[in-house]
C-alpha cells in the first residue's frame, strides 16, 4: 500500500504499528477506536487472539473491556512478529502459533477470518479450501479478466481475489470487495447471482462485513418521497366545513405529527381541545405516537467525552474457545478452585493485580491492589460460608473483617459444585469491578 504522505500518521496501542488516520488504510485494518488512553486500530481488537470480548456494544470499545485491552498490550510486547521480529505482536497463526502483526500480515499475504473465532493463518499455513482448488483448476481467474466491480483487470495475484462459493461465477479484487462490503453491510448479496449465503462465505476470505444498513440507504435524500408534505387531515372528527382535503394558510392550515410525519391534522381547530384556540399550536403528536411515547423506557444514557464516541454500528461479536484468551480472574479461579489446602496464583497486567489463595475448599479470598482510579488498595474476601467461620484466615493474610465481602449467599454454598461457584464467583467480581475501567 502506498502512503499519502498528506494524511496523519496514529500509532495503535496494540500492535504498535502505525498506519494513517483515513482513506484505504481504515479498509484493511478498521476504524481508529479510541476510549481514554487507549487507541486502536478495530480489526486488532477482532483478530487478536488472545484478548476476549466480554461485554455488549455499549462496554468499553465494543464489547472489549479495557482492562482486558490493558493487558493484551501488555502480554503482547514480549511476542515476537515471525515477519518484521518486532514486538507487540499480537495476532497467531492458528495453525504453526507463531505471533504477527495485523501490517505484516497484510504485506505477506496471510489470511484472516472475520467470523466466528476470527482466526488467523500465516502465508505458509492457508487453509485448502476445496472448492477454491476445484474452482481454480476448471475456471483460474485470467490476467485479463476484468474484476465486476471496478472494472479493472484481475492481475495475476490469485490470493488477491475473491471467488463466489454460491455460483463460482467470476472474481473480484479483495480490496475493492472490502470497500463494497463496508458500504453494503446487511445487503452484500453475491455480485453474480444475488445469493444471500455470498455475505457469510466472504467471511471466511478475508472480507469484514459490518453488520448495519448500507451506506446508501443513508445518503441524502434516499429517502426523498418521504420527505414530501402530507395534504390531509386525519384526525376521527375533521371540523372543516370543506372535507379533510381543504388546506389554506389562515384556519384550515395543516400540522404534522412531529414523530411519524404520517398523520396530519387543521391547526388548531381539528385537535381536540384547541378547537376554539385563536392561535395555533407548535407542536402535534398524533395519538399512536403519544401512546408509544409513554410506553417506551428511555435508557439512561452517560455523558461521555467526544473521542469516547465510537460507530456501535461496527460491533460484530466474537466467539473465544483459546484457553489462553480470556479474563485473568476465570483463569485464576478455575485453577483455585480445587481439594487442595492452600495455592497461590498471580497474574500481573499494567494495571492491576488479582491475587486469589485457596483456604480451603469452599473459602478464597479474592485481593485487588492498585486499583486503576483511586489509587486505593480493594480487599475483597469471597467466600462460601463467610469469612468470619474462619477468622484465621483474615489473620494471616492480612485482611481485616470490615474489609471482607460475601459474594455468594449462604444458602446456595450447599447446593453448588466447584464449577458453580466459581462462575458465580466471577459474575459478582465481574459486577463489581466494571466501573473500574
């Protein structure tokens, strides 16, 4: 890709690769997402490997929480690129698990998936797909073949094209479907024979396909036979002495229902209560309109700074089964949680540091130090039956009873198994700390 020396330079706080802050550069490796200190390019959050999404689209950058962020930076500067042998690399290879970046991928011809797991392939690990080989062996796409999109010849790049698993039609650019696919979103369809299947299969070929509307649908004036005046009043009892056709300027003058735009009434003598009003009214809601705004709960929305703001309409979700990927506090639990008498587990990330030992089977205590915001050192015990049955155990760990919260009510600790608490375990813990961020 060659660089427009006129367009700003951002550096990802990820995978430490530069790039430039718009034009094709957002084609390959996504938005620029930024939440407080933290920037990113949105395809390095997808494809790293090891960094979960464990919230909505709402939480932190969509759907990953920034301390899980936080430390897959930090993990990934002792990770080796197999390409450039920087640092901060933060995407492996599925297949042979050596670690690149989302840049060098790109330059070396590897594939990444943006689907389910979204892996990720090194140029020597490609997936054979059979179809592509058949395909490939009774109809290769031709140097003079011409890509049904830009219309420019295909080349001679066969990893640079796209094929249609649906019908096996033609080929088209990979860049040039990754522009269509942004734009079309919900409605990418085959550009051969329109199958609905094509916006699932392109997946798998490298082709991030955002699941919102199309570009053009919210184009201005798309829209534009919507936007034409309605003549007619449609309220249950029409006043004008001339039909509900009749408009003028004076007293017959029209007013639309402010939300749907789709129901009109005589201002103000066809609305209830206005009907002997000399002046007319500002503002009409029509009766459905009203109804569904009393009906309808507004979700408190928190104020946030304006490089908080991020397009939500990008958020696709991501399927994690790497026991490596993950949070550090379901690791650490499903380690702790055995017959053993005491064991200790530590996992250290940039901003904090969870420490669980294991008292004895049904009692853990749970210790945050360094907490990202106040500075504070959190104490929190977790325990089955409380912590006060075992006073030892604030003694020798240092932990005072004040300090001790019971995550898990009383009655459930005799009904539930390893594996129950320790989700439950991580869902309170969860709960507690997600202001953190």
């Amino acid at each position: 890709m060659l660089r427009n020396s006129q367009i700003p330079m951002k550096t990802c706080s990820l995978c430490r690769k530069s790039s430039e802050a718009e034009g094709i550069a957002l084609v390959y490796f996504g938005d620029w997402m930024q939440k407080k200190e933290v920037l990113v390019h949105y395809y390095c959050l997808l494809l790293s490997t090891h960094l979960p999404q464990r919230g909505e689209d709402h939480s932190g950058i969509l759907g990953f929480l920034l301390r899980d962020i936080r430390q897959e930076i930090s993990l990934a500067k002792n990770r080796k690129c197999k390409y450039c042998f920087e640092f901060s690399a933060n995407i492996q290879c599925c297949k042979c698990k050596e670690y690149f970046h989302i840049t060098c991928g790109h330059t070396s011809k590897c594939l990444f998936e943006f689907v389910a797991e979204f892996k990720s392939y090194c140029h020597t690990c490609l997936p054979n797909d059979k179809f592509q080989m058949e395909l490939f062996a009774r109809r290769p796409p031709q140097p003079t073949e011409m890509c049904l999109i830009c219309a420019q010849a295909m080349g001679v790049n066969l990893r640079g094209c796209i094929y249609a698993k649906c019908c096996g039609n033609g080929y088209a650019h990979s860049k040039c479907m990754k522009i269509y696919a942004l734009s079309a979103g919900y409605y990418l369809t085959c550009i051969w024979c329109k199958d609905k299947r094509f916006r699932e299969d392109v997946k798998y070929q490298g082709v991030f396909v955002p699941d919102r509307e199309a570009n053009w649908e919210k184009e201005k004036g798309a829209y534009v036979e919507l936007y034409r005046s309605h003549k007619r009043c449609d309220m249950e009892v029409c006043n004008c002495p001339k039909g509900r056709d009749y408009i003028n300027a004076k007293k017959w003058q029209l007013i639309i229902c402010k939300f749907c735009g789709a129901f009109g009434a005589h201002n103000p003598a066809c609305i209830p209560g206005f009907e002997d009003c000399k002046e007319k009214i500002k503002e009409f809601k029509c009766d459905v309109c009203s109804l569904t705004e009393q009906t309808v709960h507004h979700k408190t929305i928190s104020a946030v700074a304006v490089h908080d703001l991020l397009d939500t309409s990008l958020y696709v979700t991501k399927e994690c089964t790497n026991a490596e990927a993950g949070s550090v506090i379901n690791t650490v639990l499903s380690q702790s949680l055995s017959t053993n008498n005491t064991s200790n587990d530590s996992t250290a990330s940039q901003d904090t540091i969870i420490d669980v030992n294991l008292l004895k089977r049904n009692n853990c205590v749970i210790n945050n130090n360094k907490c990202a915001n106040d500075g504070e050192n959190i104490q929190i015990a977790a325990s089955i039956y409380t912590l006060t049955q075992s006073p030892q155990v604030s003694q020798n760990l240092g932990v005072p009873e004040k300090a001790a919260v019971d995550l898990l009510p009383e009655e459930t600790a005799a009904d539930s198994d390893d594996s129950a608490i320790a989700d439950l375990l991580v869902e309170q813990f969860l709960e507690i700390f997600e202001t953190k961020d």
